[in-house]
C-alpha cells in the first residue's frame, strides 16, 4: 500500500473541488512533507487534530487565489515498485525552477534545490508546481 501516494491523491482530489481542507491520517514523513509544501508556499496551513474515532490526523487548508488553485499539480515519481533514486547530482529541475520536488534524503525531507546545496541525493518522492 503506498501511504505517500494514498496522501498525495487525498490533497489532489480536495484541490481538484476547491475544498478549504482536507483531513490525511497522521505520519511523520506525511507532516514533513506537509510542512515543506506550507513553507514552499502551496498550502496555506498544516495542524494536527484528531478525527471522529480518536485517530492522529493532519488538517491541511489549501491556498487558493482568486478561486484558482495555487497547487496545480501534484505528481507521485517514486512509487512502492518502482524506486526511484537520484544522487544530487542528477535531481530534476521542475520546470525550469518554477515547481518544486521533493527528496527523502538522510537528512530529512526536503526540497530539490535545498538537497543540491547540502550535496546529498536520496529518494525522489513527488514534483509539485
């Protein structure tokens, strides 16, 4: 079961009907991507909260300007059959530096231009623009 994925697709649907939040099952890896999509400036707010049953969840509210979707695309690259590795020498640029990818590295989650600075690579896990 791809967790990341199952997480990416929850935020594309509720962007895709301009919904103000959605509400994903809480993990680690899913708030630091989170966070990092807050501090890029594609998501307005990340909280923690609980759901009806008792349950950890992430409350994400989307950014939205003039009723348009500031968050166009949201795009899974490595997935639980396919791994997809690159060292930083050979992260993608997405779209010409306009959008965003992000790497689970040794050091954290983080975005692509950060991980080239840091010299380190790990796994490419979505592009965002």
């Amino acid at each position: 079961m791809d967790t990341i994925g199952d997480f990416l697709t929850i935020i594309r649907n509720a962007n895709r009907v301009r919904k103000r939040h959605c509400c994903v099952a809480f993990s680690k890896i899913r708030q630091s991507i989170a966070l990092l999509l807050k501090k890029e400036g594609y998501i307005t707010d990340v909280q923690e909260a609980t759901d009806e049953q008792g349950f950890a969840c992430l409350v994400i509210v989307l950014k939205y300007v003039k009723g348009c979707p500031v968050l166009n695309v949201l795009e899974r690259c490595s997935k639980p059959g396919a791994r997809w590795y690159v060292n930083h020498e050979h992260i993608p640029s997405v779209l010409s530096g306009l959008g965003i990818c992000v790497l689970s590295t040794s050091k954290g989650i983080m975005t692509g231009v950060q991980a080239k600075k840091m010299g380190v690579g790990g796994e490419l896990i979505c592009k965002v623009w």
